[in-house]
C-alpha cells in the first residue's frame, strides 16, 4: 500500500541499518525492488516516489494511452498487490535530503528514512522554457500521467495543437495529436524532426513523414512567447511568425533529477556518476536509470534517457547492490512509435563520419548504420527489422552483435540486400 507514515520505516534499529532504500518509483526504481526479492533480497525495503502512480512504463503517455487506446495496466512494472505481498514499503512523498554521514533520507515532511544501501532512481524532468507566457492555461509538458490526463482533456478534434520540440517525445505527441484530428504545427530548431540523434538523413524521412500525415513543420526557429488573454491563443517564434493555437505541448529535452544530492558529495556531472556496476563515488549509493551517467565497456561515459535501459539497468543496479561485480554493458536499444511507423535503435553514437543505408529510402524501409572510424556503433530501422530483444534473426538484432564485437564490416556489404547480415 502506498503511504507516507510512522516511523520507524523498519522493525529495529539492525533493520533500518541493512535496509534497502530505493529513491524514485519509476521504471528503474520499480525493476530494481522485484530485482533485489528476485534475486533472493530479504531484508527491508524501501521505494519513494512523489508520483501517486506506481511504477510504470511511460511510453503510451505519448502513444496509446494519450489516443485513449490503452489503459496503463499493462505498463505497470509490478502488478497490484505485489508490494505488499513481497513486503516493500511504497511511500508516496517526496525525498528533500540525503544526510550520506548518517545514512538516512529525508523526507519533505521532515521524517528520515533509514537506508544501509541507497539506490538513487530519480529519473529526468522536463526542461521548461524560460519565455513569456510559458505558464498560460494550455501550455503543457509531458512526464507523468496528470500531464498526459491534461493534454488529453485540451486535445479537441479540430482543435490547433502547437507542439515544441520534434525529438522522441514531440514527435510522437506530434504523431498522436494529428491521429486524433487536431491540426499540429511542429517548431523545432533543426533542419528536420530527429536530425541531431538520427542524421540528416532519418531527419528528412521522418519529416516526410510527419508531412505526409498533414503536420506543418516550421524548422530552423523557435518559440520565443506564447500569448493569450485567458489561456494560451499563439505564439511568436524568433523568426517573427506568429502562430494560433489551442494548445501547446513543450517537448524540450529532460534534465535529470539531482537536486536532492547537493551538499551529498555523489559526484554529479550530466546526472549521477557511476561505474560500470552502477556504484556512485560513496560507497553504498547507487544510481540507474535516466539520472545515471555510467561508464559503459563499448560507449564510454553515457546517459541514456529511455525505458530499455531504465528496465536493465535497474536490474543490474539492484544486482550490484547484492555484491555482483559483473558491469553492465548492455547495447543499448530503444524504439519510437509514430503513426503507423516504427524505428527501432540499437547501439549509441553521437557523432559518426558514414551512415550506410540498406533499403529503400523511397518506401520509408530502411536500416541505417552508424560507422566511426570504420567501426559499427550503432543501427536504426524504419519500418524494418523487429524487436531486436525479441527476435535474434533480425537485422538489429545481428546488428546488435556486432556493435557488440566492434566489428568493422565493409560498409558494401552492409548496404547489399542479398548479404546475409548474419554471417558478418
Ligand atoms: C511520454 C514519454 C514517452 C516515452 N516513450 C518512450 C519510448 O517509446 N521508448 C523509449 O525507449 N523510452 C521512452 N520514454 C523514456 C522512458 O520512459 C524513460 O527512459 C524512463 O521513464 C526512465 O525511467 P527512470 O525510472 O529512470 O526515471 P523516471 O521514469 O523519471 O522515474 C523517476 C521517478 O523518481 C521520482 N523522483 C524524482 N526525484 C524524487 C524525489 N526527490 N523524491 C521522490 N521521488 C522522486 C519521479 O517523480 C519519478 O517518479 C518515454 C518517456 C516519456 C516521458
């Protein structure tokens, strides 16, 4: 059961000292509880989260669940009444401090919460844009579920939806809004949705797309006001247009969620340090999750804000936690869902000096590779290729190996539809 009560959260002093406590009920916090029981965890355990919602798996606020397709029931992490049968305390409330000497977390309501090990799950939250007009009635911004209930409740057939921002999750609420019968206008600062994770050339798929699908795209600027006597009724952009509008959706990256380690000493730079088993510099805290930047075997330093590794990492995390020394080196992947189409990614890269394509750029199937210095980082598909976690035959799938084998393919091959990428 969900609560923010008495003290002591433990039956003793033993048990508040070895006590797990897991700071964040998202995605990463919510795998790492069923982790450390799985793994055969029996003593105290903690979960807090601010968020009234237990945790889940955010993707369909911006898909299904935003469409009114789907409910959240089958994005839930843990199903109902898990908690309480394997004995972890969910405590709704917000964490304020973390006193590291004393080995406790503070609570907004000033109750600490003893921890023997910590792990800090606290996610990203949206960046807001700092402009006039940015807190009017119908400007929204999407994380949560009451976010999403909101934009839901504005988003009226016919309505004008301004949505700024065209990465992941502006896209995809792009993509919704326009299924929904609203007519969307996208600004976004690039040349096309996508370009800076994807490339030029995704970008210009994916901006084809959305064209396509009637949404206008006003690229290479950006929202500098929004105005309105009631509510939001337009914006101006810095190229001087001025656009009306019955909504806007903010969709301008996250920022992870670090506040509550000031003064802690867990060394932060772009979210929380940690190794490759997810330790943080003070021994004892951990972190996954979007907030952990972690030291990866292939990529290097790296952040990554979605669900894949949030799942993975939680695991790993909760995993070290218990003593495995094994790193967490998984290849990342992840997926985005856009009216009918799908990209899946494997791998990371931000910067690449070939991108080979396999397919037909005209049909909108394709797989894209990523080459540094001749070596494979990382593959996307269009419309092309399943769940690479799901099926080994898959074109990401072999991918995925040999990213993970550093391979070195020739970049012919790669783009040879009769080359059996299996056998690379
Ligand atoms: C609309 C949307 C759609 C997405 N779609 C996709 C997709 O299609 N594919 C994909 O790969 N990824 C997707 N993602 C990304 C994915 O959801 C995230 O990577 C994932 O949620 C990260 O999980 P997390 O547990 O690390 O963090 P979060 O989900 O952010 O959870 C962190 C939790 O910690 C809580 N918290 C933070 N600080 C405190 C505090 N001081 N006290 C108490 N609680 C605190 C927060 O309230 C939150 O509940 C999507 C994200 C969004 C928002």
């Amino acid at each position: 059961m969900a609560r923010d009560s008495g003290l002591p959260y433990g039956c003793g002093v033993r048990a508040a000292q070895e006590a797990i406590v897991i700071l964040g009920s998202g995605m990463s916090g919510g795998v790492a509880a069923r982790t450390l029981r799985e793994e055969g965890y029996d003593g105290r355990l903690v979960l807090i989260g601010h968020e009234p919602t237990p945790p889940f798996g955010r993707p369909p606020l911006s898909k299904t669940y935003l469409r009114g397709e789907e409910t959240l029931s089958g994005w839930l992490v843990n199903q109902d009444g898990w908690y309480d049968s394997n004995h972890v305390d969910r405590v709704t409330a917000t964490a304020t401090r973390i006193e590291i000497q004393g080995h406790r977390v503070e609570l907004s309501s000033g109750r600490p919460v003893p921890y023997g090990k910590l792990l800090i799950a606290t996610g990203g939250e949206n960046r807001h844009l700092d402009i006039p007009g940015a807190d009017l009635r119908g400007v929204f911004q999407l994380r949560t579920v009451a976010d999403c209930d909101a934009i839901k409740k504005a988003a009226h057939r016919g309505a004008r939806a301004l949505v700024v921002g065209m990465g992941f999750i502006g896209s995809e609420v792009a993509a919704s809004l326009t299924q929904m019968g609203l007519a969307v206008t996208g600004v976004l600062p690039g040349a096309s949705p996508l370009e800076s994770v994807l490339g030029p050339e995704m970008g210009e798929l994916m901006a084809g797309i959305h064209h396509d699908a009637g949404v206008e795209l006003m690229t290479g600027d950006e929202v500098v006001r929004f105005e309105g006597a009631k509510r939001v009724e337009r914006a101006t952009t810095r190229k001087g247009r001025r656009l009306t509008c019955d909504l806007a959706v903010v969709a301008v990256g996250i920022r992870p969620t670090i506040d509550v380690l000031q003064d802690t000493g867990v060394e932060v730079d772009n979210g929380v340090l940690v190794d490759a088993m997810c330790r943080t510099n003070v021994p004892g805290v951990f972190a996954a999750g979007d907030v952990a930047n972690h030291l990866h075997p292939l990529f290097g330093r790296i952040r990554v804000e979605h669900y894949n590794n949030a799942e993975k990492q939680g695991a790993a995390a909760a995993r070290s936690m218990l003593g495995s020394d094994a790193a967490y080196g998984y290849v990342h992947t992840f997926w985005s869902d856009q009216y009918e189409h799908k990209l899946e990614y494997v791998g990371h890269v931000r910067k690449w000096d070939r991108f080979i394509v396999r397919g037909s750029p005209k049909d909108r199937k394709i797989v894209g590779f990523y080459l540094t210095d001749g070596g494979l980082r990382a593959a996307v598909g269009l419309d092309r290729g399943g769940d690479p976690e799901l099926d080994e035959q898959d074109e990401l799938a072999a991918a995925s190996r040999l990213i993970a084998k550093r391979a070195r393919p020739d970049p012919a091959a790669l783009a040879d539809e009769t080359v059996d990428l299996q056998g690379l």
